[in-house]
C-alpha cells in the first residue's frame, strides 16, 4: 500500500497531466519528464526539451497497430520509447499517437526504438498515470535534468503498486428512491487520488447472500440511450429484478471498459471504421480490458458482505470477487438491449472477451 503523501503527489501528477503540465516521474537515480502528447504545445514540447530532444513514448498495443515488430521490447515490457526523428515534429508525433488524427494525415514512420533501460520503470508509470488522469497513453519524455523546479513529482514505484481498492472510504449515505425500487439507499465511495466516486445502491434489504450486479458506468447507454452498447437496458433490468429479492448493485465509474468518456468516443470512431470495440482500444493504446473489478470486492467487504450470488454473463467479474475475499455462489444471467445497432458489439463480447451470451 502506497503512503498518503504519495498519494498526494500521484493526484497532484494526474492533474498536472490533464492541464497540460510537464510531470517529474523518479526511480531512485532515474527518472523521466513526462508530457501528455494530445495535449502538448509547441510551447510545452519546447520547455520539455530545453535540455535535448524528447522520445515519444508509446503501449505496446499503440506500437503494434503501427507495425513497430522489428524493434519489438523485450517481453513483458510495457513502454516502447519512439526516437524522434526530425520529421517527427509535434504535428506528426500527435498522428502517431492518436488513430483519430492518422486517420486524417497517416505517418508510416520509419519509427526508430531506443532501449528504455534503467527509464523503463518510470516509462512504464507514465503511461499508467495517463491512463489513470483518462489520456492517451502516449507521452513525449526524456531523462530528468537539473532540479524539478515547480514541477509535481512522483514515484514510478508508487504508481504502479497503488491500488484504489486499498485505499477507499465512505463519504456518503443517503435514502433514494429509483423507479421500480423506492426502497433503496445510496452509499458513495471516494479514492484517496482524487479519482472518480463509485455508488452502492443497497435496494430493498440485501440478506445475508445478496443478488449483486457489478455495473460500469455509461453516460452513452445509462443517460442518453444509445443503441451501440446494451448498457443502458441492463442497467434498468438489473435494478428491477435485484428490487425483487433484494440485493446491490454496484455503480463503477469506468467508463467504456475502463479508458474514460473521451476515448470512448475515440473508439466509436474507430468502430464506424470497422474495428471491433476490442480492436478499437487496442489501437488507442489501451488493453482490451482496463477495468478493476478489486474495486467491487472492496465496497462490498466495506459494506459487510462476504457472500453473494452475481447477477452478470462475464466470468471474470466473479473471478475478481472471489480473488478479493468475496465467495461468489452462484451466477445468474443477465441479458438484455439487443438491437440492430449493437450486434458486432455484443458478438466481440460474446467470442473475444468470455461473455456467456
């Protein structure tokens, strides 16, 4: 478990990252600053590389769907670092880290690699904290020089071992009625970085083996409606058929498996491309799956409940209950919203991710 100042200086690095600010990334001797490359300026890129030319770095999801094979990282790496070569401006950089914008002006590369070396650590949370602070995971870098100034520093080590279900608390109790579940209660959940709230909706009264339904949140499907996904049905189905025995659902603020709102959108544009939603977040850079279903177990061990049985069709939810301390007793299935609009949509699920549909 990370300390609470490196908690302090993980949120502080996260809104830096999303302002556009240049962060300071240590591991011990080593270290990198780091700049979000969606939102670099000619003006930002330049203060980055006062001290020299910067790398571009990449996922190796990002490298692959470039075609980066040749000068592939050693396994298990999780940074590739692109030399910038000097057509490789801060135009050119953005196309290549963002398949929206190559889509409009490609750049076949040649793409150079360097090793990371002692850097790969602090590489490595980068990316994390870009994924974390809801980004592109791509980054302009190089090594540290000279003192960070007033720039927010934080620990490679930290970032990559904090755990937001280690480090969540209840600020929030409250009676709220729902359609079809007046007798229902909500209880919210904050983690110490400053990252997004998760609900528990306590409906009717959860017994000692409640029906519990682990739902991610979709503005697209749960507010607006949208017909690409079946969020929204299985939201309003959950919440009925839970209000029949009783039982929680879990509200989880990871939108779109995890990448955040905008990339979500960056996807369904991929997607009316012809790419799969899991091959659409491959090439933004993300893993087909980056949610933390940890996050669930926590609330539910908070709220004294050890036992349930799943309202879901995806096994490695209850792979993750059981792995944080929840005995799983049953699965009960959990299918609803198909339209025309949402086929391929619910056919990845079913025959890339281990849906049971």
């Amino acid at each position: 478990m990370t300390a609470p100042d490196s908690d302090l200086a993980i949120a502080r690095a996260v809104d830096d990252l999303r302002r556009g600010e240049i962060v300071r990334i240590t591991d011990g001797a080593a270290g990198l600053d780091i700049l979000s490359a969606e939102l670099a300026t000619v003006e930002s890129l330049a203060c980055l590389e006062a001290e020299g030319r910067a790398d571009l770095l990449l996922t190796p999801e990002r490298a692959a769907t470039l075609h980066i094979m040749n000068q592939r990282p050693a396994a298990g790496a999780q940074a590739v670092a692109v030399t910038r070569m000097p057509w490789l401006d801060l135009v050119a950089s953005i196309g290549t880290a963002d398949p929206a914008r190559d889509l409009e002006q490609p750049f076949k590369g040649p793409f150079p690699t360097r090793d990371l070396g002692s850097d790969a650590q602090a590489a490595a949370a980068g990316l994390a904290l870009a994924k974390r602070a809801m980004l592109l995971p791509a980054l302009f870098a190089r090594p540290v020089a000279g003192d960070a100034a007033d720039r927010i520093v934080a620990d490679a080590g930290a970032i990559l071992s904090w755990r937001r279900s280690e480090r969540l608390r209840i600020v929030s109790r409250a009676r709220l009625p729902l359609e079809g579940a007046e007798n229902t209660e909500v209880v919210a959940f904050r983690p110490s970085d400053g990252g997004p709230e998760h609900l528990a909706l306590l409906i009717g009264e959860p017994g000692p083996e409640p029906l519990i339904r682990l739902h991610s949140a979709c503005l697209t499907g749960d507010v607006l409606g949208s017909l690409k996904c079946d969020c929204g049905p299985q939201l309003r189905a959950a919440v009925k058929r839970i209000a029949e025995t009783g039982g929680i659902l879990l509200y989880l603020q990871q939108e779109g498996r995890g990448i955040g709102l905008l990339n979500k959108l960056r996807a369904y544009q991929l997607q009316d491309q012809g790419f799969d939603t899991v091959d659409a977040n491959l090439r933004l850079g993300f893993g087909a799956e980056e949610r933390d279903f940890d996050l669930a177990a926590a609330m539910l061990r908070m709220l004294g409940v050890s036992r349930v049985k799943l309202l879901t069709n995806n096994p490695a939810k209850s792979e993750a209950l059981e792995a944080g301390g929840v005995t799983v007793a049953g699965l009960v299935q959990h299918s609803f919203g198909e339209n025309p609009h949402n086929l391929q949509y619910l056919a990845t699920k079913r025959d890339r991710q281990g849906h049971r549909l």
